[in-house]
C-alpha cells in the first residue's frame, strides 16, 4: 500500500519505518527541512533502539523516504496518518493546532480518493473535527478513522512490529477494509469500533496504567509504615489474572511524555461534559508527591540538605531513552538545589537532553557513576539503567563520604545492600531501610 505519514516525532517515525518493514511503500512528512535532511541521511534523531538499521535498510530496499513536500506525499498515497504532537497547554487540555493545520493541508491538496487516520492522541471529537475541516476545504471523496499508538519509548519498534491490540475507529466499510489489511500481518487482535470509542480507548488505557502505578506507589508508602515489602506484595496481587504483574513496579512515580499529558487531558475532557474526574486527579496528585518522597528521605538520613553534596544517578524519565520529559528528576534536582544541596549528576545518554531543561547552578555533570558518587554526602537512583544495578556497592560505599543511598527504584536486591556498607533507603522495602525500628514501633 501507499501509505504517507505526517509528522516524524517519535510516533510518526517509528510506525513509518515500521509499515515499510512489513512491505508498505512509505512517505514521512515534517515542515523541519534539517530534520528531513539529516533523516535522508539515514540518521535518528530520537534514542531508540534498532530504529536506525531499521530505516536505514527500507530506505536501501526503496519502500521509505522523507520529505517536507506534503503535496506530493498526499498525491502519491492512498492512506495518509496523522502523526503531529498533541503538546499540553497550560490548562492541561491538548493543544490540537498542529493537527488542524494538516488537515487544513490535506483538504487543500487531496485530489482522489484518501483513508485520513489520526495516530495522534486526541480528545474525543477530534476526528469529527478533521473530517468538518477536510470537508470544508475540498469535496473528495474520503474517510477518517482513528488508530491510536500504544508504543513505548525504548521499545518502539518492538511494539510497533508485535503490538497487544490495534484498535481501528471508523464508520467506513471501505475504510475497515484497507485497514484491516494493512496491519494483519501484525496482529491477530484487531477491535474495529467507531471514532470516539477508538479516541477514548487510548485515553482510558494511559489512564489506567498511570492508576496502577499511582496505587502500588501509596501502598508502597504504606509498606514503609506497616513494615510489608511492596515488591512482595506486587508480586501477590500480580498472580491474580484479573489484576496482572505488570506496571506495578513501586518507584518515584511516572513521566514521559505520554502519562502525565494523557492524564490531564481526560481530566479536562471529563471536565468539558461537567464530569469530574476525581479518582485520576488523585492519580495525578499521587504521582506528584511520589517523587518528594525521595526528598523526604534525605532529610531523614541528612536533616538540613543545605551544603551537602548529592550524587544523582539517572536523569531520564525511564532506562533506555534519552527523553527526559516530565521527568521525575527534574523536581527532585530543581528541589534540591533550592534546598542549597549541590548537585553531581550522571546519566548515560540524557544529560545534553536534560541541561536544556534545568538551569540549576549548583550541579555539576559527572562523567560516569563513581565519579558523581565520589565524597558525596548521599546518592539517589532516580533511574534504574542496567549498568546500576552491577556497580559493586562495597566499592560505592568506600568512596561515599557518608555511605547512604537513596534507591528510588528498587533497584538492588536484599544481599546487595546486606553485603554492603550502605545505609539503603527503598521504596516500600523497610526490611532493608533504616525506618524498620520506626516501623516496628507503629505496629
Ligand atoms: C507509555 C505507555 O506505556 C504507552 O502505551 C503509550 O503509548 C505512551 O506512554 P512510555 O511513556 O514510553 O509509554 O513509558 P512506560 O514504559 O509506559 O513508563 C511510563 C512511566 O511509568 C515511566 O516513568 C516509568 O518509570 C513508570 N513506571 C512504569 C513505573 O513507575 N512503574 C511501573 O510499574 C511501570
């Protein structure tokens, strides 16, 4: 199929090299003409594992290129994607000018016969408003249909190639059709319902998913007091099928650049029809104060922070990507350095991404993970990137001026810590932390 995609951020990106893999012939669009040329380049500009030989070879095989033309992508494609971003505005609501913009080009230059689907994530009627506006523009014949993206960055093209669901939203035959054909060869598991469900389909499932991280985390700060191991009780409740093992990993809460945005936009487009949302504003609100908790334990085991030296290790709002968006670390440093701590922080491959977001002067960027850890008066893992979770924690502790860390990823296990000298403070673990006498004395 022809097929053009609109948009190469991390979704258009990732589904155009993904639909050329599977033998479609693909055009992406972007109006950043560097972007384009270092793409026809054959380079990535996103961290993301095994997407660059991906392109790279399509390219090669002639099934995918780039370009800032969007005429001529629309002219040569019978099924055009919509794959803009959907930025948070102030009020939380998702800023849908980019994606009114392409459907103002796509009505202006559609000139047969066209499938439109959106891939970005969109409030409920967005779709009807593309259509309203395709159709004022021009009288060709064509069909929208909404197919949201559930990819996860670090896994991208892994998701994209062997997705759980594709959900195809449309009221046209012709259109389930072409769709049903173009992503069978990904998946068996195909729910072909109407626009609106397949908007809120995507919604409700971040939402979801923010929920059950949002709630281990409350019962992880729970576990603290009580003296339970939230890693143990997860790993219970996980075995019953009707709740699942997964993102149920306690930690500082989540960021990204989908969680937090998804989930003020549901809670503005509740708001919209006087709905109030008030169990995914807790959510939000939990999530909020997840990431203090890691403070909270600082001044535990420091008091004032006020001139201490703490290490941080791990930047990125998660392990394998270089997205820093809605990171918890950015709240943890920019509150630390007001608290007068000085900063060393280290991350593999975030921390150009991350000094564009902070402008802290107290913090220096340390060259590997010892080098931030060396005399400081304490360590926090706001990341749990692989190549943590090998360092020798004897060693650590040695070169610590006060051995104490601050593990806000569960990252080691009970014989780690034990082997070391650390004081070890966890998430929801108070076997392995200092709060065991406190916990004790409550029970
Ligand atoms: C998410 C959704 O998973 C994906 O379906 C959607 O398309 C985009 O948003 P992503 O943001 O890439 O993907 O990351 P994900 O792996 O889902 O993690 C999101 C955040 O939740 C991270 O900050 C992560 O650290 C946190 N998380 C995840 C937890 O704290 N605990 C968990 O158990 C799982």
């Amino acid at each position: 199929m022809n097929i053009a995609v609109i948009g190469t951020g991390y979704v258009g990106l990732v589904s155009g090299v993904c639909f050329s893999e599977i033998g479609n012939q693909v055009i992406c669009v972007d109006n950043n003409g560097a972007k384009v040329e270092m793409l026809n380049e054959g380079n990535v500009p996103i961290y993301e594992p095994g997407l660059k030989e991906l392109m790279v070879s399509n390219m090669q095989a002639g099934r995918l290129s780039f370009t800032s033309n969007i005429a001529e992508a629309i002219s040569q494609s019978d099924i055009i994607f919509i794959a803009v971003g959907t930025p948070s505005l102030p009020s939380g609501e998702a800023n849908l000018s980019y994606v009114e913009q392409v459907a103002i080009e796509i009505g202006s230059h559609i000139e047969s016969y066209k499938i439109i689907v959106t891939k970005s994530t969109v409030p409920v009627g967005t779709n009807d408003r593309v259509r309203e506006l395709i159709s004022s523009i021009s009288s060709q014949p064509f069909d929208v249909a909404s197919v949201p993206e559930f990819l996860r960055e670090g896994s991208a093209v892994k998701d994209t190639l062997n997705p759980d669901r594709i959900v195809i939203g449309t009221n046209s035959d012709r259109a389930i059709k072409t769709l049903k054909k173009l992503h069978r060869p990904l998946t068996e598991n195909l729910i072909i319902t109407d626009i609106r469900s397949a908007e809120m389909i995507k919604y409700a499932s971040n939402a979801f998913l923010a929920t059950k991280i949002s709630f281990i985390n409350e019962i992880s700060n729970i576990c603290e007091k009580v003296g339970a191991d939230v890693t143990r009780v997860a790993e219970g409740m996980g075995y019953d099928k009707r709740i699942g093992a997964s993102f149920l990993k306690a930690g500082i809460g989540y960021g990204g650049s989908c969680f937090p945005k998804d989930t003020q936009a549901l809670i503005q487009i509740a708001g919209m029809v006087d709905y109030d949302f008030r169990l995914l504003k807790s959510v939000v609100q939990v999530n909020q104060d997840q990431r203090f908790q890691v403070i909270h334990k600082l001044e535990e085991a420091l008091g004032s922070l006020k001139g201490k030296t703490i290490a941080v290790w791990g930047l990125a709002f998660k392990p394998d990507t270089d997205d820093v968006r809605d990171a918890p670390a950015i709240d943890i440093i920019q509150h630390l350095s007001d608290a007068g701590a000085v900063i060393k922080a280290y991350d593999p491959i975030a921390t150009a991404n991350f000094r564009k977001e902070v402008d802290v002067a107290s913090i220096s960027w340390e060259e590997n993970p010892l080098q931030a850890a060396e005399g400081a008066d304490a360590l926090c893992v706001l990341t749990e990137w692989k190549e943590f979770a090998h360092i020798d924690l004897t060693e650590l502790a040695e070169i610590m001026k006060d051995p104490i860390m601050i593990d806000g990823r569960n990252l080691y296990s009970a014989e780690q810590v034990q082997a070391s000298n650390l004081q070890y403070y966890s998430v929801g673990r108070p076997g392995l932390t200092k709060l065991e006498g406190k916990a004790a004395a409550i029970i």
